[in-house]
C-alpha cells in the first residue's frame, strides 16, 4: 500500500470520512457542458468583475485564465451541492486539470473557501483532517501550505490556493497571478495581516502524533515559490521545531487555537505537542 492509499484509508477510518470520487471525465464533461451555456459564461464574466471591486485586487494573469476560474469554482460549487458535502480536494490538480479547464483549480479553491467551503488543493489525506478540525474550531477559513526549513525564529509558508477571507469575515489585499510551477492559470497572491498571531498544526503520517505551534505573521514576501507566502515569527524553540518536522503539508490559521485542538486530539487518541 502507497503512502497515498494509507492516507486515504487512516483519514477515514480515525476521522470517518465518507470520500466521494468525481472522475476527470465526468468533470471535463461538466465543463464542456457550461463553456456551451450563454448562462453559465455570463455568470463567470458577472463574477470575474465583481471580484475585481472587492477589496484591494490587482490582476496580473491573462483575463481568459480568470473568467475561466470563475467557471471552474460554479462546477465546483455545483458538486459540492449535489452530495451535500462541505469538504472538497482535487487530486493532480497541476497535472491534470489544466489542460481540462484551461485555468488552474488555484482561485477556484480560494473562492469556496472564502464561501464557507473547505477546499484543498493535492488531496493529501495526512493533512486534510487537521484542516477539517482548525476549520470547525476557528470558524475560519485555513490554509493548506507547504513549508520551508525554519531558520533564526522564522519560517516561510506557501501555497498558491490561499483564501482572502482568513479572519472570517474581511477580505485581505491580494494579486491574481499564474500558478507559480507552470506559470498558466490564476493564482492568489494573498497578502497575510502583519502582525496577526496564527496557529500552525504539523500533522503526523501515521495519525499518532501531532506538532503545533503558536507564531506571529511578519511579512508576505515575494520569493520564486508558491503564490501565496507568509514569513512566521515562531513562538517558541525554533531549533527544536527543526528536529519535528513531518508531513508534506502544514495548516494555518488566525488565531490561538493550540489548546483547543490539543482538547480535540485528546478525544481522538492522537498525542499533542506544542512548540
């Protein structure tokens, strides 16, 4: 068994998952169906422009890449709906969905997020749970992220599906670009509050261990990686938090909730450790 199908097999049998499968033929079929409704492609130009007037946005991405996203998160949205699901993943999103949707699942995942919705980018299992957990306890959006070697008390997070919506209610300052490793599609460069106080779960391969971590948002760089960057002031050993490193992916969000999660966990019969 791959590392892939013990995630898929430990999420659901400690968290209860009920996982749905839409194949990328029945999603290119969706697709095809609304690139031909008038309806469909009015509502995602409607949409393209009322995102454009909310909050501070500059897009910098070629405009078919963005209307097109607001296609995307419709579809998205629709499927959400019709399995009453709040949660939803996309699996080889680089790869495999581009050339179906002609823009990339990037914005479309920020959108739903920023609706309410819980939607992560790569479909990794070992992380998706502690996003459903920081999600229901914060009432928050939370951003799934790949992190960076924690270096002198700091460490860069990015991703390029980030929400703007991340205190659950205002809209922070962002830039549309492409995604960073194919340069194609519509990404958000989403600009994290300054010195907004965060929690950070680190979560284990084999669901026995979990890590977190208290920190304070310093910057929102611009360095040659995912779209979305954060440089996090850590609050705590950071040489220690070196040593603890696991996963593919670490979950943010605004605000403490350490001992709130670290309660969760203890129902679970997964052990917690603070940094």
């Amino acid at each position: 068994m791959g590392i892939e199908e013990r995630a898929v097999m430990l999420a659901c049998l400690r968290w209860n998952l009920d996982i749905k499968v839409v194949s990328y033929e029945e999603l290119s079929e969706r697709i095809r169906r609304a690139k031909a409704s008038r309806d469909h492609i009015a509502e995602a130009e409607r949409r393209a422009e009322e995102y454009l007037t909310k909050g501070n946005v500059s897009l910098k991405t070629d405009r078919r890449f963005f209307v097109n996203a607001f296609l995307l998160h419709r579809i998205f949205r629709d499927i959400l709906e019709e399995f009453g699901a709040e949660v939803i993943t996309v699996r080889r999103c680089m790869s495999t969905i581009m050339p179906v949707a002609e823009t990339t699942a990037c914005l479309p995942l920020s959108l739903l997020n920023d609706e309410g919705y819980i939607a992560f980018c790569e479909s990794d299992f070992v992380a998706i749970p502690s996003g459903i957990l920081l999600h229901y306890i914060s009432g928050k959006p939370v951003f799934l992220n790949d992190p960076t070697y924690p270096h002198d008390g700091i460490v860069t997070l990015a991703h390029c599906t980030a929400p703007r919506r991340m205190d659950g209610r205002s809209l922070e300052d962002v830039e549309i670009l492409t995604h960073f490793e194919s340069n194609y599609g519509a990404a958000p460069k989403v600009n994290f509050r300054s010195g907004q106080e965060v929690t950070i779960i680190i979560p284990d391969f084999d669901e026995e261990l979990w890590i977190g971590f208290k920190g304070r948002i310093l910057d929102s760089p611009c360095f040659r990686i995912c779209r979305s960057q954060v440089d996090i002031r850590i609050e705590g050993d950071w040489r220690k938090l070196l040593k603890e490193m696991r996963g593919f992916h670490w979950m943010m969000a605004y605000g403490d909730y350490l001992r709130e999660i670290g309660y969760a966990l203890s129902k679970m019969g997964i052990k917690w450790k603070v940094i």
